[in-house]
C-alpha cells in the first residue's frame, strides 16, 4: 500500500475539521482566494473568511461520512454521506490545490435521488 499522496492529505484534512466544527483548521486548508461553487443554487463563495463563515452558519445538526477519495495530481473527487438530522444526502465535492497545497477551487454537486424507471427492474436490484 502506498502512502497518502499531498492532495489526499490535504483533502481527508478538509472534511475531518469541517466534521469537528474546527473551522481554524478548515481555515489552514484553505487558500486565502478559494472559490467555492455549487452549480445546483448558483452559488458562488469567494475567499477563505467568506468560505469558512458559509460552512460555520450551515443550519442544522449535520455530519458527513466520507464515502471514497479520489486524488490525481493537484486535483480530488470525493463521495460523501451528509446528514443534517434525519435527512440524508449524498454529495459528490470537487477540488483544487494551488501551487502551495492549499484548497483553491471547491466545487459541490449534490444529486437528488428518484426511483427508478419500472422497465428496468428485472435488469438491478436495489439497495
């Protein structure tokens, strides 16, 4: 097994000390002109202050799980399980690292689930 690469590192650091609410260590994560983007609400963040205080205020009792990590590069995917109280969500986050390996691009998309059309059912289980 290999060791964590930077961009990996970097990442499982940024989703740990979002999750413990340890928003100066999110904040030490992060880029001073990171830009977040959530292409869904049309939302864009720009800098780290600004960036911080959206996920600080996010309204709720809410937890995340991080389903898998995906990094290449300077560049990471992951899968999370996000929770705020019983409502459950699944988010699929993109990143950027800068040349000093700090998150400068966030972007996150946050798929809704359906069911599944009825002419397929002899084709997937489901779960």
């Amino acid at each position: 097994m290999t060791g964590m690469s930077e961009t990996e590192d970097v990442i499982t650091r940024f989703w740990a000390t979002a999750e413990a609410r340890d928003w100066a260590g999110f904040a030490a994560t992060l880029a001073e002109d990171v830009v977040y983007t959530m292409p869904q609400t049309r939302e864009r963040v720009r800098g780290r202050d600004a960036y911080v205080r959206f996920n600080a205020e996010y309204p709720g009792d809410w937890h995340l799980t991080v389903q898998r990590l995906v990094a290449a590069g300077d560049e990471a995917a992951t899968w999370l399980d996000f929770r705020v109280g019983n409502e459950r969500m699944v988010g699929i986050t993109f990143f950027r690292l800068d040349a000093d390996g700090l998150t400068s691009e966030v972007t996150d998309a946050w798929p809704e689930p359906y069911q599944p059309p009825a002419n397929r059912a002899h084709l997937a289980e489901r779960y």
